[in-house]
C-alpha cells in the first residue's frame, strides 16, 4: 500500500481538507483499498476536532470531516508514510531537520501539485473569513496534481531518490 500523509499547524483545518479532498477523489476512481491517507498537526494537541469552518468547507466539497480528531506528527507517523505533503515552508524546513533521514519525503503540497513551492496560508492565523477561499485552493491544487501526488508517493515508496 501507498500512504501519503498530509501536515499543517495543528491538523484542525488545512490538512484535514486536503486528505479528505485526496481521499475523496482516490475513492472515485476505485483505489481505496491500494492507498492510506492520513493527515497530522505539526503542533497543537492530539484529539481535537475538526473546526466548524473546516467541517463547513469539507460539506461544499463533497466529503465530511464527521469524526476527525487531530494528530500530532511522531517518528512513527513519518517513517511509515510514503510522502508527506505540507502546506508552508517553515513546517517543511521543520520536519526535514527533525526527521532528517526521511527528508526527501517531506514536500510542500504547492511544489508537487502546482511546480511552484509557496505556502497555503492558515485561515486560523489570516482570519476565519478566509475558510472558504483557502478551502478551495486546496481543493484546486489536490484536483490539478493528483497525479503528481500520486506519482511522487508511488517513487518515494519505491525508495528511488
């Protein structure tokens, strides 16, 4: 199986959406039973919900974040994912220091999907009023390289650099 987990701040918005716009479009094409998708909070706290606004978000794209609680990012969580997708810079640089021999699984969302690395803002931090615009420019940059994703997760789980 490949697996590809998906990181942001506290994993209570971004990437919560981003797996479930992953997950969704795998379960559309009949993959379910070949991947694992997850996603995890660089920091916050474990177990949390969903935020409201990301539950609202996630209805409009057609998937529910019904029972999500959060998780922290572990050595575990790292080791045993294929590819792990971040939305900024700073939890990219982060997590490839901390986990140093996995580094080369570690990549912005916005550099494999879109060829471009730039950050996906948190719409907790810009304002909540941001919900549905960083939402669906997840949704856009998940639905435009799902392949590259795809494709990416399928060489880091081969191993080749």
């Amino acid at each position: 199986m490949i697996s590809v987990l998906f990181v942001c701040t506290a994993n209570q918005f971004r990437s919560p959406i981003a797996a479930g716009c992953f997950s969704k479009k795998i379960s559309e094409l009949g993959w379910k039973s070949e991947w694992i998708v997850s996603s995890a909070g660089v920091w916050g706290a474990n177990g949390q919900p969903a935020l409201p606004e990301a539950e609202q978000v996630a209805r409009k794209l057609g998937f529910s974040l019904e029972g999500h609680k959060s998780t922290l990012i572990t050595p575990a969580l790292v080791s045993v994912n294929d590819l792990i997708l971040v939305m900024e810079a700073g939890q990219k640089e982060a997590l490839q220091n901390e986990f140093f021999i996995y580094r080369s699984r570690i990549l912005l969302l916005s550099e494999v999907t879109d060829g471009s690395a730039y950050d996906i803002p948190d719409p907790i931090a810009e304002g909540l009023d941001r919900c549905m615009e960083v939402g669906a420019e997840i949704s856009v940059l998940i639905e435009k390289g799902f392949y590259r994703i795809c494709n990416q997760a399928l060489r880091k789980g081969m191993r080749i650099p």
